[in-house]
C-alpha cells in the first residue's frame, strides 16, 4: 500500500511538474504577435489591485491613450489592456482577464470593434491569434476559443493549436523573459502608430442599429458589465474614419443610446473634435489611429475629463507607486523616438 501511495505521489509530482514546464516554455515559444504580447504580458506584471482605470479595446484605444502623460499629469494609474484587431465577441472574455489581477475604480469600453463589425474566428488566423495567443492558459482563455474562435467555419490551422499554441510558435527562439507571461511595460500598454493624413470627421445625430450578430454582441457585453462591480464607461474617440465605414457616426449613436439604457455611460468623443484640437495633417496615422502628437492631445483631454467625472485619485509621491516615477522617465526617452521617427516622416515629406 505504502509503495502504491508512493507511486501515485510520484506520478503526480511528474504531471505537476510536466504541466508548469509546458505552460511557461509555451509562453516563451509565443511570437511577438505585432503588440499584443507586450500589452498583455506587461499589464500582468503590474502590481495586484493598483490600478485605477483600465482601457479594453482595440488598436484604436492603445494608439489614443498614453497612460504615464495621464500619470505625470493627473496621478491615477492606467493601462491599456489591448490587442490588435479585438473583436466585438472578444471583449467579455478580456474584461474577464483584465479583472483577474485588478480592481479598478473604472473600465472604458471602446466600441470601435462594433463600428468596424470585426469578430475573432472569421477574422484570419493572425487577427484571431491577436485575441488568444496573448492571454494566460485559464478557463478563461479556454471558453473565449472553444465559444468563439471554434463557431468559424473555416479555420486555417489545426483547432487544437488554438487551445494549445505553442504547437503554432514551438519554432520560434525562446524568450525566457516571458516563462511566467510578465514582461513589465513602461509604456503601460500605449502603443506609438507613425504618420499619415486623414479628412476631417463629420457629424450626425442619426441612429443606425447594429446586424443582429453584432447586436446580439452588445448585449452579452453589457450583461458582462453589469456583473463587474466596477463603473463602466464605453467610448468612441475622435476618430475620422467615415470614409471606409460610412454608418460610423450613425452606428456611435445607436450604440450609445443602447449602452445608456443599459445604465452605463457613453462619451461620444468624436462629436467634441474641435475641442481636441487635432490637426488632420499630423496628428493622424490613419483615420482610427493617432500618432504621438495626436495621442497626447487626445489624452490631455481625456485624462482630464476622466478625473473630473470620476475624481480619481491622485498616487503620485506615493510609496506604491515609486515604480511609476521611474517607469515614467523610461517612458520619457520612448517618447522621444516616437517623436523623432515622426519628425523625420515629415520631413521627407515637408523639406
């Protein structure tokens, strides 16, 4: 008996041990995944329980906000918990994540990935790959594949390396900084987009309702929201991209109006833009994304109508938050490459 119990401890240590080596080398094997690896990794290594606001979104978001000018500013912690083409079906599980490790005193919801109708499983593998690959394995994660991802009718590669991706990345090199998925992002999940030119966006107070795959979308998500424990307030920022989704302002409307009726709040940003003071010649990458200088207009005013509405705390010269004033002159010297590479864009361009 003794040696039967000796073995099944054995047997157990082995599988224990085999899981947690599969689990952390996969996560090494994991690519880049354009920049959702580092926004995913880096929001978990933040410190438990220390953020104030979170962002859920799409690229549009990670190109819009810049967490440390919010922090030198106005003193709340943020982060950007974003990935690369998020698709509408995707967001309740990134919340999910997003609240696994943090309590925060307020969640903004892009509903950008609404305007554009994106849903991860009809996306492409790598699109699809954006709203996965990054995540910790969990039951989370588990239910986001089998739920979304496995209802396309036609995926590219094999199911299974969906649930266990280390069968798509197992011949990439090792990034042992990655074993336990905690890479810290000075950035704070703000991601630098280069530079383009845009049209100026209109306005309308036209509703247009969403298809019913997006709306039956929305309302799963605002379910969602209803049972986080924490003010949720959905955005659209001052983008100008009518020109590829004509209904884009139409569809704003409908959604806020929806979103409203729910008992959440809206910020149509887009309908302030003259108040941003953004220039469609050198604020812009394209029509939904800004470059550094669109950024930090889009955040200076943001951020303070952020910490009016919701009186945010002000952590700056607080003892748990020393990292964040280190991190912030880190993020000083990125900021000047963004601008730099900006700079010399334009330059090619305006001699």
């Amino acid at each position: 008996m003794k040696k039967a119990c000796l073995n099944a401890i054995k047997a157990a240590a082995f599988i224990a041990i085999f899981l947690f080596l599969f689990v952390h080398l996969s996560y090494c094997k994991r690519g880049n995944l354009s920049y959702t690896r580092k926004n995913v990794s880096g929001y978990y290594a933040l410190r438990r329980k220390s953020l104030d606001v979170v962002f859920v979104g799409t690229s549009g978001t990670f190109s819009s906000f810049i967490p440390m000018q919010a922090w030198k500013g106005h003193g709340f912690a943020s982060y950007n918990f974003c990935v690369n083409m998020m698709g509408a079906n995707t967001i309740p599980y990134a919340i999910t994540e997003a609240l696994g490790s943090q309590k925060p005193r307020l969640l903004v919801i892009d509903i950008y990935p609404f305007i554009t109708g994106e849903m991860i499983g009809n996306l492409g593998d790598s699109y699809t790959r954006y709203n996965t690959d990054g995540f910790k394995y969990s039951l989370n994660r588990f239910l986001l594949i089998k739920n979304e991802v496995m209802r396309a009718e036609d995926l590219e590669e094999s199911p299974l390396s969906y649930f266990f991706d280390v069968i798509k990345w197992h011949t990439n090199d090792l990034t042992p900084a990655n074993f336990f998925c905690k890479m810290p992002n000075v950035d704070r999940g703000y991601n630098a987009m280069v530079w383009g030119k845009v049209n100026r966006p209109g306005r309308t107070d036209e509703q247009k309702p969403l298809s019913p795959e997006l709306e039956a979308c929305l309302a799963k998500l605002l379910d969602k929201c209803a049972g986080t424990g924490c003010p949720v307030l959905f955005v659209y920022y001052p983008f100008a991209d009518t020109y590829k989704y004509p209904d884009a302002l139409a569809n704003a409307n409908y959604i806020g109006n929806r979103v409203r009726e729910a008992g959440f709040s809206f910020k149509n940003f887009c309908a302030e833009w003259e108040e941003f003071g953004l220039d469609v010649d050198r604020d812009y990458w394209d029509p939904a994304h800004f470059n550094i200088y669109g950024a930090e207009k889009v955040t200076a005013r943001v951020a303070s109508w952020l910490t009016e509405t919701y009186e945010l705390p002000d952590h700056r010269g607080e003892k748990g938050y020393r990292d964040w004033e280190t991190d912030y002159e880190a993020w000083k010297s990125n900021e000047a490459d963004y601008k730099a590479d900006i700079d010399r864009r334009i330059t090619q361009i305006y001699p």
